[in-house]
C-alpha cells in the first residue's frame, strides 16, 4: 500500500517514524512517498527544503513552494491514502490543491492547526477539504462541533516511553543543564548568543556545572560552527530524550520541546526570539497571552481558556526581557514544587500516546 506524506518539520518526522511502525503492523506492504525524512519514505523534497521561518521568509520562497505543492498534489493522486502532518499555512493550501485535481480525494490531517491559538474560523475550511481531522488535544473537538470527521487520538509524545513513563527523569543534583535552541537556523541564530552567556556565568558560578546542547538530526553532516557559533564548551546530543536524562534544568525554545521537557518532568524555563516584524505581526493575529504548549494544555486541563488563563506551570521570556541575567534570575527562582505537581495533572490530562489509532482510522475505508 502506497501512502502519501507530508511531514515538514522535525516533530512531525519524529510522530511519522512511530506512525509507520504501527502501520506495518497493521499492514507490511505500506510505504511512504512525499516529503519526510530519507529513512522513512520516497521523499521528493528535502525536510529542511521548507524550514520556512517568519513572513518574510516566504515571500522569499514563494516560487519553490509553489512548485512543491504542484508536484505534491499530483503525486498524492496516485497514492492510495492521502496523510498531512502539522504545518497548516502549507497543508490546507496543499489540499485544495489536491481537490482542485480531485473534488473526490481523501485526504487525512493528523495533528492539526492550533485554533484556540488564532482564527478559529479555519475550523469550517477544514471540515470542508479534509476528509479525516486525527486530533490530540482533548479541548480540541469543540471546536469541530464535535463532527464526526474530527476525531481525538491521544497525543503522539505519548508514543514515546520516556515521554509516557510515571517515573522522573530529572536528577535536581546532577548540575546538568541542557539548551535547546530550536531547528531553525533563524532560531538558532537568534538564540544562541544569550545561551552562550548564560552557559558562562552558570560555570562561572559552579564548576561543577555540565552543559548540554540539543542538535536536530539533519545538522549531523553540517558545519556546525557557521551555524551555532563557539559550542566548544557544550556536550551535543542529536537525541533529544537522550539529554534530557539525569538532567537538573533546561532552557528551551519554544514548540514541541516544551511538552517533551514537561513530559520527562524536567524542570525547564521557556524562551524565545524572533525578527521584529514577524513578532508583532504574530502578536496582532494571535488570540493567546503563553507560548508555551506546556502552559496552554496546563490551562485547558485546569478548566481555563487556553493559553489566555491565569495559571502557569513554566515561566516564559518571550521577546522582551530575553538576556542572560533574566534567564539566569527565573533559574534561581524557579517553583520547583509548583512545576512537579502540575507535569504530573498535565500526563494525566494527555492521557495515551496516538500512533495506534491514527494507524486503525487512516486505513479504514
């Protein structure tokens, strides 16, 4: 069984890996063609082709998506399932692409646009142009009028055992500190030199200290340098389970990594930095106050609108105030009984992992 696809950004490649296991499971002939990493599938364009970042970016890239979504929409066509994976301002474009070719295609969305976040309205487009909805927020049906299209399949993390697991993995007297500066080279850049900072004055205060730094997988053949900078005093791990383990804190950029961190209950702190156009053009659309996902399922979990409640798991610096001695200051002050009590409602809350169920839903008829 031929499958179509489109998996854009590093997560969404981590929740396909496990996605094709339960998949073969079900069904050994399956196989992958699209956009996802080399070792999953056929893929007809690089993953980091479309690391887009920020509204000038794309006008940039304009030409090259347009071409993509072209050559995507035709290839879905032959395939005999249709699956896109997070990235909404691609995928809904990349679906009406697909309908334009073939009003009778179906198409499957697994992990879906944030609506509680900004335009919630998007929800009648996507009932219109996606035949299956796989969401992974318990909160997130209502916005669907609970449509029979729209179902809620756990949270892909869950998938993980590290991420699924009762126990701990954070080690208060271990002194390591890890730093997760986010996949993009825009992120990164953007980042880095206030982590350097941060890293030097925490080893300046206890030699003791033991500095880890996250890379995606896709840098492993890369120059290092001309992106990160001087990493010489930090640990590298590609893995992001891996060095999180033992680990006594974490300083991470916001997505994904945020709820990993929470998920491993490891103590962490959430920051980000972004070009100043895209950040207030963000802030003018977007209808929440927190970044962070950990913060914004805590909120839904506690019964408050999320990302606009008044409870918080993890501090976030967000633009403003991002510099060494405010992260440093929200290390030293961190509530760690506060963070332990709310990690442990918040995987309740998320209850299972989702690869098994959206296995079942994509190759049912």
């Amino acid at each position: 069984m031929k499958i179509f696809v489109s998996a854009l950004e590093p997560s969404s490649n981590l929740h396909l890996r496990n996605l094709k296991s339960e998949l073969l499971k079900l069904d050994s002939s399956v196989e992958f063609i699209g956009v996802c990493d080399s070792d999953l599938g056929t893929s007809l364009f690089k993953v980091s082709e479309f690391s887009i970042m920020g509204f000038s970016d794309v006008f940039k890239r304009l030409k090259f998506l347009k071409h993509a979504m072209n050559v995507l929409a035709k290839e879905a066509l032959k395939c005999d399932k249709i699956l896109m994976l997070d990235s909404s301002s691609f995928h809904m474009r990349l679906a009406k692409k697909i309908l334009s070719f073939n009003p009778n295609a179906n198409i499957m969305y697994y992990i879906l646009p944030q609506l509680w976040a900004w335009k919630p309205w998007r929800s009648k487009e996507l009932l219109s142009n996606f035949t299956k909805l796989a969401y992974i927020l318990p909160f997130e049906g209502s916005f669907y009028d609970y449509s029979p299209k729209a179902r809620f399949v756990g949270h892909p993390l869950l998938d993980i055992k590290e991420y699924n697991s009762k126990t701990s993995f954070a080690n208060l007297e271990s002194k390591v500190i890890v730093f997760m500066p986010g996949s993009r080279k825009s992120e990164i850049k953007a980042h880095m030199g206030v982590f350097r900072e941060v890293a030097s004055a925490l080893v300046k205060k206890d030699s003791k200290t033991s500095l880890r730094l996250v890379l995606p997988s896709k840098f492993k053949d890369t120059n290092l340098e001309s992106i990160y900078g001087d990493i010489s005093s930090f640990n590298l791990f590609y893995n992001t389970q891996e060095a999180l383990k033992e680990a006594s804190f974490c300083v991470v950029c916001s997505g994904t990594a945020t709820l990993e961190c929470a998920l491993m209950q490891i103590p962490f702190l959430l920051v980000y930095k972004t070009k100043w156009l895209d950040y207030f053009i963000i802030r003018s659309l977007v209808n929440i106050k927190y970044a962070g996902l950990a913060n914004i399922f805590y909120q839904a979990l506690l019964g408050e609108k999320p990302g606009r409640g008044v409870s918080t798991l993890h501090d976030e610096i967000v633009q403003f105030g991002f510099n060494a001695p405010n992260i440093l200051k929200k290390i030293e002050d961190f509530n760690y009984e506060r963070y332990f009590n709310g990690v442990r409602l918040l995987k309740d809350y998320l209850k299972e992992g989702s690869s098994n169920n959206v296995a079942k839903w994509l190759l049912e008829d």
